[in-house]
C-alpha cells in the first residue's frame, strides 16, 4: 500500500508512534510518505520505501498566524497526486484531521477518492481538542473521517463523553520493540557512569507539561531517598523544568537529580532504572510507561485514563489516585528495599511489554487500511 503519514515530529508520543508505525510498515513493503513541518527526530530515511516531504508555510507579514492547515492540505493534495498515495493516516486530530478532510475534498473535485484513517492520541482529545474554541471543528473532522482509532480504550471512552461522535471508533493500542535477545543478554548499561552500586536509579521522562505532575515526581523521590541511597534522573524539557529544578534545590536534592534534557538515548538511560514513576494527572496510554516496562522497569503511576491498561497493579508495578504521593512513594519503597521484589517486578513489567509488541500491533493497523481501502 501507498501511505501517506502526518504527524507532529517533534518528540511527543504522537510524534514517536506514527514515525514507529512507518518505519515497521515500509520493513513490511509498503510504500510510506511522511509529510510534517520537519523531520520526525526517530526518522531513518535509509529504506527506499520511506519518504519525507517537508510542509513550508511561507511567512507573510499580513498574517498573525501563518495558515499551516492551508499548507498542509495543499501538499497533502499534491504528494497523494505525484506519489499515487493510496491512503492518509494522521496522527492527533488537530490540526491533522481537519487538513485531511480538506484535502480529499479537494481532491474528490479530482476525480481521485482516498480514504482517512485519524489516531486519536489523547491531549487532542481530553485537554486541547476539548478546548470550545477547536471543539466544533474536532467534532467534525472525528465525524468526517473514514475509520477513526484511540490509543486505548479510556481515551474511546472519553471521546464519546467529550464529543458528539455518531461513529465507531477501533481501539488499537500503542507498541514497542521489545528488544528480548538484548535483555536475556543482559547487556552492559554504564550505571556505574550514573549511581554508585548501592544507589537505586528512579527515572522519569516527558514532555515536562503541567499535565505530567513533576512536582509529585520530585516528592516521591524525595521519600524514596530518606529510606534508601538512590538517585533521580529527570529526561525532557518543557516549561515545567526550570520550576522542577527549584524545587529540587528547595529539597536539598540537588546532587542526587540529573537533568538530561531531551535526549535520544532513552533506552540506554533505562538499562540502568530500576524504577519509572508517572504520576500524570492525565495520559491517555502512557507510552513512556511502556517503553520503561519494555526495558524491564516497573512503574508507578496514577490510575487515571488509559494507564491502567498498560501498567498493572502489584505485577507490573503500582497506581495510585493521581496527586496520592504518600501511596506512590510507599509503593516504590515496597519494590526497591528487597532485590528479590525488584527482580520479580522487572520480569513482570517486560513479561506485559511484550504484550504490546510491534509485531502484534502493526498488523492490526494493516487490517484497517485494507478494509478502508476496500470502502472507497
Ligand atoms: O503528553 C504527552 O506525552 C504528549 C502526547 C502527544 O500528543 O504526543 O502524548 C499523548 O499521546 C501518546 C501517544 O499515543 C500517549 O502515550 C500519551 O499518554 C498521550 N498524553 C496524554 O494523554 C497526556
């Protein structure tokens, strides 16, 4: 199939599961075009069956804000023309879904009919989309899509609550590469260049949003660290860094919390976790979750949304009522104190990774191309 994939390529979730999703499906033989404002930062272009076409919105003094949608439908308009594109699968309803529907009209007056398949990923639905100033519009594209997906089944459940959806929407969840031969291996993971042997190595990793709580992070830690010698690794930027690392200071934290920033060496910083907190106030799926639990790190995180399908309770770590910090350091402590517990729940959590595992996701996204194809 010839599959055009737009996403934002930046380091979100969204952004991580299209660019995954192409690179799986061009292995696979499909033909994949990506199409954003810039580069997805996982996109390996070496395999002849993946391409990029950079969407440019030319700056023109008049506007106050430059009309990307318009520049996107355009370009999707003419990729689907040069290319024979097939198929359009965007991921996160806004702006995405809204350009999409524009596009196959425009290009229906063509004479050319392509099915739409939208991803819904979570904050497009529960925190921005739900916004009234986009809600009509989100509605609408939602409605206007030919198959519609969710991440889990907590965000399909929010979407109907939300939004006047008169349609079916197929859950189909997230995925990873679970790397079992580099793990049975045991491969070598430089901790000692991070914590001494006795200190445990507690990570979190996001976008640093109100949303993902990382005062509760730092509190968490901050008893964690009373009963035991361990040290906290904080990776990704956004505005709630710089007030994180105030209240690390404030706690007397300061030598026992790294700052990474944003980085790509996300699986070699989990090779040396033991433990992965995510108290989020809300997540739909929870990917950082699932890439720790792939790593074999269990998690602590709020029960809220879709992480109780991906983290489960006293197996793959713990949930808690989100801002239940006293709950979620208990927790912790219960894993990290006996080795025994720890190892226990270090199999668990990659035993459910590979629940989610590439190969048994993908083909669940192939199945729906070819039945929306076959709708045409
Ligand atoms: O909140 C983020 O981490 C970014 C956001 C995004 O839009 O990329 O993530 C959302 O989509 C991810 C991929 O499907 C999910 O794993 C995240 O749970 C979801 N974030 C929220 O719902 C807050």
């Amino acid at each position: 199939m010839k599959i055009a994939i737009v996403c934002y390529p930046t380091f979100g979730g969204s952004g991580v599961v299209a660019t995954e999703l192409g690179l799986e499906l061009a292995r696979r033989g499909h033909e994949i075009h990506f199409i954003t404002y810039s580069q997805p930062v996982r996109l390996a272009l070496l395999n002849p069956n993946l391409h990029y076409h950079e969407v440019h919105v030319p700056e023109y003094p008049l506007f106050h804000y430059q009309p990307y949608e318009l520049a996107l439908s355009s370009k999707l308009v003419d990729m689907v023309k040069l290319h024979g594109i097939e198929l359009l699968h965007v991921h996160y309803a806004i702006p995405h879904a809204y350009a999409g529907y524009m596009a196959k009209k425009m290009l229906k007056e063509q004479g050319i009919k392509i099915p739409m398949v939208t991803t819904l990923h979570g904050t497009d639905i529960t925190l921005v989309g739900n916004h009234p100033f986009y809600k009509p519009a989100v509605s609408f594209s939602i409605n206007h899509s030919d198959v519609v997906t969710s991440v889990s089944q907590a965000l399909k459940d929010d979407t109907y609550k939300l939004f006047d959806i008169k349609r079916d929407i197929e859950v189909i969840p997230n995925f990873i590469e679970v790397d079992k031969k580099k793990i049975e291996e045991n491969s070598p993971c430089h901790r000692s260049m991070m914590a001494t042997e006795t200190q445990k190595i507690i990570t979190h990793i996001s976008n640093f949003r109100k949303v993902k709580r990382i005062p509760d992070v730092i509190k968490i830690f901050y008893e964690i660290q009373k009963v035991m010698p361990a040290k906290l690794m904080l990776v990704g930027d956004g505005p709630e860094k710089e007030p994180a690392e105030k209240l690390c200071d404030q706690l007397g934290l300061a030598d026992k919390v790294i700052f990474f920033g944003n980085s790509s060496e996300i699986n070699e910083i989990l090779c040396f976790t033991d433990l992965f907190l995510l108290p989020s106030e809300t997540e739909s799926f929870g990917l950082a979750a699932l890439e720790a639990m792939s790593n074999g790190v269990p998690v602590i995180s709020s029960n809220t949304g879709g992480l109780p399908e991906v983290n489960r309770e006293g197996y793959s770590g713990y949930l808690a009522n989100v801002g239940d910090v006293e709950t979620m350091a208990k927790r912790a402590i219960s894993i990290l104190e006996d080795d025994k517990v720890l190892l226990q729940f270090k199999n668990n959590a990659l035993k459910v990774a590979q629940e989610f595992d590439i190969q048994n996701i993908v083909p669940l996204y192939e199945k729906l191309y070819r039945k929306a194809l076959k709708q045409k």
